[in-house]
C-alpha cells in the first residue's frame, strides 16, 4: 500500500508519527528570526526546551569582548571562567574573528574524505609549535581524549605485543577527561558514573601524585598497560597542583615500563598556566598530548592529538576519524589563535599576571584566615579553596551569585572551590576589583577580618 490515504488508515488521522515535523511555531520562528528577549525569558526558555544538564550561574552572555561580557540589558561583567580556558586568548578577539570570516567565505567543510588548503599548515604549524611528528585532528576535548585512548591502544597492541583486548590504561582519581561513556569510565566521581552502567573496561586508577601506587599498578600489571593518562593540574578537581618532582616521576616509570605517557593539556595547554604547556613546569616531554578548548579560542570547536610517527602511524585509514575534524574553518581559526598567543606574548603574561594574581588573593586570605582555607595556582588556573564551616549555610555557589551580583562571573567546582581562570589579556586592575568584591562578600556575610578580631 503505497503513501497518501493509506497512510491516513494506517496512522488515524491526524496521528501520523512526526506530525508537524519541519514547521515550528510562529513564536519560536519570531524569535529565532531576532526578537529581542530578556535574560529572565531567555532562561525560561533554556529551563524549559533544553536538558537539565548544567546548574549555570543565572546570567545571560549576550555580547564579548576581551574580559568583558555584557548581557541582554546592557549589563557588563567581567569574565573570571574564559569558558573553561577556551577562550584563553580573550572573547571575540578581533585577529581570530578574522581569520572566521576569510575563510567561512571560501570554505567551511571538505570532510577528510578530500583534501583541503588550510588543515596541512594547521598540521605543520601545530607540530612545529609543540615539537611533535603528527597530530591528529578532532573537535571536541572528549574527542580527543578518546581518540588518544584508541591511539595508545592500538600501539600497545602492535608495538608493545599486548595480548588482544587485554589493554589497560591507568588514570587518576580526581581526573576529568569529558562525559563521553568511555571517559567517564575512568573516573572515581559516583556523580560521573552513576547510572550510565556498564562501563567500558580496561581501566585502572591510582591517586593523583601518588608515584609509589603508580609504581605498583606498573610492577602489578606492567605488561598489559599501554598508557597512563592524566591532567598536568587537575582542573575540575579544583585546581589540584602534584607535588614537586611528580611529572619527571612518572616520566621516568613510563619509559622504565614502556608505557606511553598521555597528557591531558585541553584545560592547562596553550599559555594558561604561565607556559605553553603545563607539563613544560618540569620540562618532561609526554609521549602524547591532547589540546583542545584555547585551540579554537572560543570561536570553533577544535581539538587535536599529539604524537610521533612510531604512535600515530598505528591508526590506520578507516579506523578512526572525524567529519568535521580538520575542517578548513577550524584550521585556519587554530592558527590565528596559536598566532596571537606568540605574538602577544600570552605566556609570559600569564606567568606574571599570574603570580601578581595569587599574592593579592592571598592577602585576602591573610584577612579573612577563618573563611579561605588555601589559595593556589599556577599561570592564570588558579582556586580559592573555602572552609565549610566558615561558609555554611552558604556554599561556594552563593558566594559566585553575590559576585555575579558585583559585575564578577566566577563558577565553583565542588562545593566550597571558586575556580578563576580569565582570558590571558586581562588587565591587572580588573583582578584589583576582584579582590575588592571577595572582600566586600565576607563583610556582608558577617566575616571579620583578622586585623579586627
């Protein structure tokens, strides 16, 4: 029986599945064709139409620039997240933006299916910067850390002779890779986990900066692991620095026990802990690198993987790869960002700016010792770790609320770590008012300062 009235009969009428399918109401096409709205609205909207996936601080961007983010009442904030350093290099900067509009007006998509004129000299720019053979080129940081994860198995199936599917990576408690089923079952966090069983095996975890236990998990099971992935600073962890020595530690175990060494560098990479990369700290050299976030300077998703020849010509044509990986928009916006973090000398200002940045914080701490417990970082990656008791009833969260409500945008991990991390272009006197607004917060929360007790 062919369409038309037949599939009236079979369906009902009116009840044909996808019904309407294509056509969307007068108002949302009014609004998507620019009607303007109040932030109230906006997040009514998003409350109503989108998963509750994210618990955002109630502020609406609208408009970036630099540090800056205005909303849709003209109200302006001064940036103190970057995205989760994807916008490293500032929000909108005009050379990226560039970059953007050249290229979307030639080319925005080949597929890897063909070649296109601009992802070689992403490939080569990026390898020569980092000091690398090959990349391999994907989206997003979840991307990349799950392409690296089948890279390195792969190579410990072919190179290292490990018996089929008897792989293991070794990562960190503490860590965050992304959200993706295969990330997360790295994790130690029941929140990542639970209820998205059965996750993938293959996996072992130790305690972050504890070399003795990686040692044994490496005597114990040497012969199976292929790779050891972890974070230079754990980020969502709340900004966890590893003891001095431990990046050259585990350097030394993985070449003892011919186990590549991966480096998650999507949230520290690209100039913001005050280098360009934050294993470059203890000047070590991992065997794989994963970029991301900063790559793209928040204008386009990009991420990439890092390796030499020996690794990253175990992944043969067909076994892995990307629509959208290596696009000519993502390549040519990638090199204008790596551009503009050499030429503005991003590392060098987030090491000073950086350093400037924790020893005013911690002055605030020297005032307020009852209610900020430590404040630490490297670069511009920094937390204020706060006392629970001190705080409760009130959390981390509430005190991001009262400075959102001072014009400072700050999100917590945990409950009691405010992480702040601005774009790299900040100007010193923007974290002078921070400070001033962290000051002013405790007062009012009936916080006296140690000079006064």
């Amino acid at each position: 029986m062919d369409g038309g009235a037949g599939e009236a009969w079979r369906w009902g009428a009116g009840a044909r599945p996808g019904a309407g399918r294509g056509m969307c109401s007068a108002t949302a096409a009014e609004r998507a064709a620019g009607a303007a709205l109040t932030s109230e609205e906006l997040m009514r909207m998003e409350r109503e139409r989108s998963a509750h996936n994210y618990h955002p601080i109630p502020v609406v961007f609208s408009k970036g620039e630099g540090s800056h983010i205005l909303d849709p009442e003209g109200n302006k904030y001064i940036d103190f997240l970057s995205a989760y350093s994807a916008v490293n290099q500032g929000h909108c900067h005009p050379k990226v933006l560039r970059a953007l509009k050249e290229q979307a007006e030639r080319l925005t998509l080949s597929s890897r299916a063909f070649y296109n004129d601009k992802f070689p000299i992403f490939a080569e720019y990026l390898t020569s910067m980092f000091g690398y053979e090959m990349m391999l080129p994907m989206n997003t940081g979840a991307e990349g850390v799950e392409t690296a994860i089948k890279l390195v198995r792969k190579w410990g199936y072919e190179k290292k002779k490990i018996p089929k599917n008897e792989a293991l990576i070794v990562s960190c408690c503490g860590c965050f890779h992304g959200r993706t089923l295969g990330v997360i079952s790295m994790s130690c966090d029941n929140d990542a986990t639970r209820g998205f069983g059965p996750l993938v095996p293959g996996h072992l975890k130790v305690d972050f900066g504890d070399t003795d236990g990686l040692e044994k998990i490496f005597k114990d099971h040497g012969e199976r692991i292929c790779g050891f992935l972890f974070e230079p600073i754990q980020g969502e962890a709340g900004v966890i620095i590893p003891p001095d020595g431990y990046l050259k530690a585990v350097r030394d175990l993985c070449s003892r026990h011919n186990i590549l060494m991966i480096a998650d560098e999507i949230q520290t990479g690209i100039a913001r802990t005050g280098k360009m990369l934050a294993c470059d700290w203890e000047n070590i050299r991992p065997d794989v690198v994963i970029l991301g976030k900063a790559l793209g300077a928040g204008v386009v998703p990009v991420s990439a993987v890092l390796a030499d020849k020996d690794i990253m010509l175990c992944i043969k044509p067909g076994e892995h790869g990307s629509t959208f990986g290596g696009n000519p928009l993502a390549s040519a916006v990638a090199v204008a960002s790596l551009k503009v973090v050499t030429d503005e000398g991003l590392v060098e200002r987030a090491a000073k700016l950086g350093q400037e940045f924790r020893d005013q914080l911690q002055k605030v701490q020297q005032r307020f010792p009852q209610i900020i417990r430590e404040v630490r970082g490297r670069g511009l990656l920094n937390a204020v770790d706060l006392s629970n008791e001190a705080l409760s009833p009130a959390s981390a969260y509430d005190i991001c609320i009262k400075l959102k409500e001072r014009g400072v945008l700050a999100k917590p991990t945990h409950d009691t770590i405010i992480r702040l991390a601005p774009p790299l272009s900040i100007r010193y006197v923007l974290c002078c008012f921070l400070y001033g607004c962290v000051s002013i917060i405790f007062l009012d929360n009936g916080q006296r300062p140690a000079s006064a007790s």
